[in-house]
C-alpha cells in the first residue's frame, strides 16, 4: 500500500451500482520542484469530484517537535496558490489561498475540526479557557512548557525525519470551489487532447503556515528561527468513474448540442492593497478593477510583516476601532459605515454555509473584555496574548440575492464600470493591538460568477 | 426569489444620550419598521453595553488588561438575558407575539439546542455555558449582536413581510430586565452595577418584493411564556392556554427569591430538589405520557440521564437530535458549566401540527422538595411552542390565537 492509498476514503455505496466502473489513480507530477508541481488529468471517463492532493513535509535543520503546523489551516496553508486548467483555460487560479482554507476552517464546527480535520490537514482547535476564563492552548497539545529550555513541540509537529514524514492530504473540495459545486460534472472523455485537464500548485513560503517553539526559558518566549521545511512526494489521488451508456450518451447529446454542457461556478480571485503605516486614526479607501464580474462575495484579510506565532500567516488581523463600508456601483452597500464589532461578526457569520462561526473568546477582537487571551506563562512560553488575540478577524460580506441558489450565475451583483470601492478606518491602539502602528497589508478575495462551456470537445471559460 | 438582498440598520425611535436602562430611566427600547416593499430575512440586534457602578463610574475591564471588578452577565441565557419581555406588534397595535421572561426562555433554548462546544464560541450572543469565563464579564463598552429568541424571527426567510400584502410594518419593543436580574456575583453585590445600552440598532437583510395588495396567511412560529409559584412539594398547576398546534412545552425554576437579586444568576438551571414524579394532564387527561415521569434513574449530583431531561431536551427539537446540546445529560458536562435542567414534553414526533389547547386546560403535578438548598417558594418558567397562522392584509392583522 502506497502512502496515498492510505488516505482513500472507501468507495461509497452510491457508486457501486450496476453498470458503473471507478478506477482509483495515483498521479505522480509531471513537474516538481521545490516551489511547484503539476499534475497533468487524464482526458478519460468522469473525474469525481472527491480527489485529492497528498504531500510530505518535514524540516531538514530542526529537532522533532521545534516546528509545527498553524493551529487553524494547519497544512493547507503549505499551498501558497493553486491554478485549475483545461488546457489553456483557467477555470480557477487562487493566490494567497492559505487565507481562504483558514476562514473556510473557522466556519466549520469545533467537533468537525478536532474529530477530522485535525488529522487529515494539522490544524488543532485546542483551545481551552483557564481558570480564570482566559484562553490558552491545551497543555495537552501545546507540549513546549515542561520548564527546561528545551522545546519539546506540539501535537502537530513536523517530523524531522525525511524517511518518516508529516503526511498532508487536503481534498480538492477545500482548495477549489467548483469541486463543492453539487452541479459541476467532470466529463474528461469528451475533452478534445490540447483540453486535458491540468492542476498546478506553487508551494508557500514556511513562514506563512509554520510555527516554531521557543527556547527561552522565561515567559513569552521568542520562537526560534524557522528552519528549512522541505515539500516532497506530491501526488494527485484521483477516481475516474465510468458511467454506463446510457448515461453517457445523455452527456454527448448535451456537448454535441448548440449550448453544450455548462456549468455556472463561483471562482474565487485575488486582488491585494496597501495601508501605510500610522500613529493616529487612519482612513483609506481602495478600489477594486471588476467591471462586468458578478459579484457574490467579498472577503478581506488583514495582513502584517509580524506573523502570529500561533497561526503564522493563516490569519487576518483585526484592527482597533475598525470600520468599513463598501460602494458598488456608485451605492453604499451599508447606509452608514459598519463599526460594530457584532455588526461586523454577523456579517461574516450569515455568508458562512452553516450560518455559525466557531471561533473561541479572543480569537475574533483585539478588544472585547470578555475575549481576553492568554499569553502562555508556563516556563516555557510562547508569544503574547495579542498574537492570538483577535487574528481570526475577517471582513465578509455577501452579496448573493439567494444564499440557498446553487446556480451562481445571475444570483450576485454585476459590477459596473466604476470599479468597487472599499472604505476602511481604524485606529492605533497601544493596549488593543502594539503593532497596529504598523503598516497592513490587504488581501480581497472576491468570489465571481463564472461559467465553463464544453462543446463538441472545446471549452470555453468566461472571463 | 425575486430582488437583491440588502444590508440595513434601523435605530431605535426613542433615544437617550444617557443610554438605555433603568438607571438612566429608559428602559423600553422601541423600534419601527416601516410599510415598505421589503421580506426581512434576517434580524439581529446590536448594541454597545457598558456597566456602571453604583457611584456613576463605568467600570470593568479595557480591552481585557486592566480589571476593575469582576461582574457576571448571564452565561446561559447570554445578552437576551438584558431583556425581560419583547413584544412585535402591527402598526396598528395588535400583539402578534410577545415573550415574557426573555432570560429564562433563552437559558433553556441555548443549553438545549447547542452543544457544549457551540456555546464556547458564541461569542456575539455571550452565552458562554462556562464557569469560568463568566467571571471575566466586567464590561466598558462592549459590543453585542443577538439574535433574539422570537418565533416570528426564526421562521423562515419568507414571513416578515413589510409590505401591505403581509404586515404593512412592525412594532418592536424591547423591554429591559433590573440590573439586579442582569448581573451577579461577589462584585456586584457590592458596587451595585447597572447596564447602559448605546449605540442600540436593529440590523440585518432585507429584499425587495413586489406588493400583491392581496394580503396571505403567514404560519409562523411563537412562544408563549407563562409563570406560576410552586409552594408545595406536591404541586399542581393548571393553565388555560387559548393556543392551538402547541408541538413542546418546556419549563425550568428558579427560586424566587432568585429572581432579582445581585447575588444569584437569573439563568440558573437547576432542577427541582429530588424532583420524583412529573405528570403532564391535558383537560383532565394525562398526555402526551399517559403515565407520570420518573427520574429512572434519579437525578444525582453528577446529573444523570434520565427521562425527564430526555424529553425536556426533546420538547424544542427532533428526538433524533440530542446529541447537539449541554442539557446535563452525564457528569462530563456538569463539571464545567453548572446543572442545564428543566421538565417539557413534546406533542408531536413529526414536526406535525401538535395539539390544540383552546378549549382545554394545560396541567402539571410536579412531586419534588422545591428548590435546591429549600429555596422557596419556586418560580416555574413555562414556554409554550407553537404554531401559529396570521392574516394580514392592507395592515389589519388578524392573530389565530
């Protein structure tokens, strides 16, 4: 049994069905180099849609336990940007998506992430409340508190053995937003040979999902440097299904039609700006280029140089006494700017599928008393409270005019000439947040309507 | 589904620079949504709470560093704990639903409906099911969102219809619990703390719909509160109820003693001391049980899995779904968070309509010692689930029941 074979879900009941034939396929990548690798997809039967992309990691110059996974995406944020081609069109090309997996993972329920997800990708929800309700991490996960100087790491740990890796297996569903899409079909076969379909990952820097323990003996200890962190033995696990005749003649009928098979997707693209640093109060506005996109939603992450020691950079900052409005069209989507915090909470929370965050105290805000953080004050600490206090703090809004529609397409806002203007205000706040007199960074992650036409064995992506 | 969804916020029609509460004599917070063509989706009520001392001084804690005193909020119930009673009303002032004893229906509904993980992170509505993290709430302008506890605004997407086919607008009031209710603790006992709501707004999505002026008939859902004293270890009360479709029936205690004081928390969940037999009578019958409940096995200081939580727990959801709350049902959860126990029954197993009590009399015997440490007398919280139909047309409205 190959490593990938281990991750196989076994095939469903649905599947076994007369007629219908599933082969499992372990693709190793054409390209692979120490920043990217490149499965090329067989142009045969139907892909399901629950495929999967395995890889190892493990650091060359640590000792075992001084490196680990970020608490939230864990090793989902290793992919730094992720490009989904039918030939030489893209149907998604995602940069900075180690932001997207940790929102994703902040809307999935605390059991879902301890009792799943915590194995298949490194992230670990442990985080429990003290005595004196504060939040700290398990001393059960957080191991590097033993009161010597040595670090005896976490839970999720990255093996420092090249023959024994930390093994990542991430389902494409959570990358790529057209493997959720519950209309979205795959019919490889039908795909002319300059079509096949191809998938490229471009690996992320350490210092953006890596966390390292600290060596000092005092409380709220530096982490050490981070050591190298070395990807290797990516592979593609894929399961082609094979549907009877009948079936697949309905297929051919509709890619041989005037309209072909189409499917309507939402498409999740990257624009980033800037917010220079500032002492006093600050109000920036940044316009968005998406003329004729159709819009669903939007989400911002809030970046700066100084990575959390918790999450690393799989994480969006908030920001002391942050407020935000947003024009479309000339419109003020909100008729007076968005302050409170629990205005803001709910905005995210009713775009989420499940209509819930599940974020702990002190995990959303820098500044309700209530979410107090702890900082570790065991021997060995690690960081101070204000790197997890309120890092899990993403701006969203949604702007689908049916949140239940599968079908995307016409189901946002269609942006006009005027490019979409983001208004955002904050100010610097010594106890909030130190380092808010540092410069932010902006990443919009704006999810658009898309459609992807096969026809007679073309495609055809919209822009 | 026809229109974009749009983003609002509404503010109150009364207002004080002062704040809203009992202290600053403005208690009752009212809102208007207006006759237009718009089906709100989705509400939600935020605010800014600060908590002041009794000698006028806001005090807590800024931004979590420095600690001044250490009031509790309501860990159950969370911040719908603040309210006492809300009423929607049509413009025209018919009562289309009114809650009584916010904080007690909240209690129940988030410990019943949530797990113990869920109620961690609630952290816009502060339930926060913990021991522990209760005794950090010492708040100075902190925000809040919630989501309050009405039927009328948890029944789907397509029931506040504010045009003159459905409600022609609403009224809504919010009516504010005494401080005494809203904090406990050592502290507050002491400093006599008192809660200033600012910045109070309703937000949430509302859509454009086109105005059929044909009016409809809109089934939602409601609860109706009721509130009886037991004095007796052998108690039995009867109410008349006037509801039809009645599908739960839940109810928890509290001593009343209890009720408005700063030393204990309006939200506890305490069962009845050495509760032995619950019967549910309708009419003179007993059902939907045609037998008295039993504790089997009893209840213990651990909290054991017995019947009567078992169906408490079942009155407001499906019985196939008890795995999703921190109703007390083993040790584990008592450790953390405190007793989450009260009686109810269910009268549907389907969803269906459940059962009219219009023309009968709702009753129950409870057989117990009263409160825990003998605190009595023993208030008793009832809330009824039902469902409910309004007729509306051109802004008359017209209530079942």
């Amino acid at each position: 049994m190959t490593e990938s074979e281990r991750f196989l879900d076994p095939l469903s009941n649905i599947d076994i069905i007369d007629g219908i034939d599933v082969t499992t396929t372990i693709l190793d990548p054409v390209v692979s180099n120490t920043s990217s690798c490149r499965f090329n997809i067989e142009s045969r039967a139907f892909l399901q849609k629950d495929a999967r992309l395995s890889f190892n990691l493990h650091s060359e110059d640590a000792d075992e336990g001084e490196v680990a996974l970020n608490s939230i995406s864990g090793g989902m944020g290793a992919i730094q940007r992720i490009v989904l081609r039918l030939g030489t069109k893209v149907i998604h090309d995602i940069d900075y998506v180690g932001y997207v997996s940790a929102r994703r993972e902040c809307e999935k329920s605390l059991e879902r992430r301890s009792g799943r997800e915590m194995f298949r990708y490194g992230s670990n929800p442990y985080w429990v409340y003290n005595s004196d309700g504060e939040l700290e991490p398990s001393s059960t996960e957080y191991k590097n508190m033993d009161g010597d100087n040595d670090p005896s790491g976490f839970r999720m740990y990255i093996s420092d053995d090249a023959d024994q890796p930390t093994q990542i297996c991430v389902p494409l569903s959570q990358l790529l937003p057209i493997f959720r899409n519950a209309l979205a079909s795959f019919p490889l076969y039908a795909l002319k040979n300059e079509y096949q379909m191809n998938l490229e990952v471009f690996w992320a820097d350490p210092e953006e999902f890596c966390i390292v323990a600290s060596i000092d003996a005092g409380i709220n200890g530096d982490p050490e440097a981070m050591p190298d962190i070395t990807i290797s033995s990516p592979q593609l696990v894929l399961n082609y299904v094979t549907y009877p005749d009948n079936i697949t003649a309905l297929y051919d009928k509709q890619i041989s039609s005037k309209e072909g098979y189409v499917v309507y997707y939402t498409d999740t693209i990257h624009t980033e700006s800037h917010i220079p640093a500032s002492t006093v109060s600050n109000t920036t506005m940044h316009r968005i280029q998406m003329s004729g996109h159709e819009l669903q939603k939007l989400n911002v992450s809030v970046r700066q140089n100084h990575r959390s020691r918790w999450y690393a950079r799989a994480c969006s900052k908030d920001m002391p006494s942050k407020k935000f409005n947003i024009r479309i069209n000339d419109s003020p989507i909100f008729s007076e700017d968005v302050e409170n915090q629990g205005w803001q909470y709910w905005l995210w929370q009713n775009s989420s599928d499940t209509q819930r965050l599940y974020l702990k105290n002190g995990q959303f805000s820098t500044q309700l008393n209530k979410v107090q953080s702890e900082n570790v004050v065991q021997d060995n600490g690690l960081g101070h409270s204000y790197d997890l206090q309120g890092n899990l703090n993403w701006i969203v809004v949604d702007f689908r005019k049916d949140q239940r529609n599968p079908i995307s397409f016409g189901n946002g806002v269609r942006v006009g000439l005027n490019p979409i203007e983001f208004q955002l205000s904050y100010a610097y706040d010594a106890t909030a947040d130190p380092r808010s007199n540092s410069h932010y960074q902006l990443h919009f992650h704006s999810e658009i309507s898309r459609i992807l036409q096969i026809q007679g064995g073309n495609v055809d992506v919209s822009f | 589904m026809s229109g974009n969804r749009q983003y609002f916020i509404i503010k109150p029609l009364n207002s004080s620079p002062d704040g809203f509460g009992h202290n600053s004599g403005l208690s009752q917070i009212k809102f208007s949504l207006s006759n237009q063509n718009k089906t709100v989706e989705s509400l939600r009520v935020v605010g800014t709470l600060y908590s002041t001392n009794g000698a006028g001084d806001e005090s807590g804690k800024v931004n979590g560093v420095t600690e001044t005193y250490d009031y509790n909020t309501p860990r159950k119930a969370g911040l719908n704990g603040l309210f006492s009673s809300v009423t929607i009303s049509s413009k025209q002032g018919s009562v289309i639903e009114r809650v009584n004893n916010l904080h007690r229906l909240s209690a129940s509904i988030n410990t019943c409906l949530n797990t113990q993980n869920d109620m961690d992170c609630d952290l816009m509505g502060w339930a926060v099911n913990r021991v522990s993290v209760v005794q950090k709430l010492g708040l100075v302008g902190q925000p809040f969102m919630l989501n309050l506890p009405m039927g009328l605004l948890n029944s789907g997407m397509d029931v506040l219809d504010l045009s003159d086919s459905g409600f022609a607008g609403l009224s809504l009031t919010l009516a504010l619990n005494t401080d005494q209710t809203i904090y406990s603790g050592d502290d507050a006992d002491d400093n006599k703390p008192y809660v200033l709501l600012k910045d109070v707004a309703l937000v949430g999505v509302w859509r454009d719909i086109v105005d059929n002026s044909k009016g409809r008939i809109i089934p939602f859902n409601t609860y109706s509160s009721f509130f009886n004293v037991l004095n007796s270890s052998n108690e039995s009360v009867s109410t008349t109820l006037g509801l039809s479709n009645v599908t739960g029936m839940f109810g928890n205690f509290l001593a009343t003693a209890s009720a408005s004081n700063y030393t204990t928390e309006c939200d506890n969940l305490d069962q009845l001391n050495n509760l032995a037999k619950v019967g549910f009578g309708k009419g003179g019958r007993m059902r939907p049980n045609s037998y008295r409940l039993t504790p089997v096995p009893r209840p213990d200081d651990a909290g054991t899995q017995n019947q009567i939580l078992r169906q408490y727990n079942s009155s407001l959801k499906p019985f196939n779904d008890l795995r999703h709350s921190c109703v007390n049902l083993n040790s584990s959860v008592l450790a953390n968070n405190g007793r989450n126990e009260g009686i109810g029954c269910r009268y549907t197993t389907t969803g269906g309509a459940g059962e009219s009590f219009q023309n009968s009399v709702f009753q129950i015997t409870l057989e117990s010692d009263l409160g825990v440490d003998t605190s009595v007398p023993t208030g008793f919280y009832s809330f009824f689930v039902s469902q409910n139909v309004v007729g509306v047309r051109a802004g008359q409205v017209a209530v079942e029941s």
